[in-house]
C-alpha cells in the first residue's frame, strides 16, 4: 500500500434508526470535520423530518499477514 494515499478518517452518517453509511475518506480529521459542515449546510435541501447525524472514525489498517 501507498502511504501517500492513506485517508484514515471516515465520515458516517446514521440515521434516525441507527443506520450508518460512510459517506467519505479524509486524510485529516479537520478535513472529515469540514466535509460535515458542509454537509449541515446543505440540509436545507433535506427533508425536515430527517434527523440524520454525521460522525467521524479513525479506520485503523488491517493487520498485515507475514508470509
């Protein structure tokens, strides 16, 4: 694997019965913090009964198998 493609943090959103889709890769937390807030931004499109919320994870890589 790349490391200059290492993008650690995921944005999920969860709806309001606990489904979570990941929504987005970001190489920064700050950078994953930003996508959300213009996510919140937009939701004046959404409908007003949607309550969705946004959450950020750190993916942490897969341990590597040694031959």
């Amino acid at each position: 694997m790349n490391g200059t493609n290492l993008q650690p943090w995921q944005v999920i959103r969860q709806d309001e019965n606990g489904s979570r889709y990941r929504i987005g890769h970001c190489a920064t937390r700050a950078e994953a913090q930003r996508l959300i807030q213009r996510l919140r931004l937009s939701a004046g499109a959404r409908p007003a009964g949607d309550s969705a919320r946004y959450l950020v994870e750190r993916v942490e890589p897969a341990p590597r198998a040694h031959p």
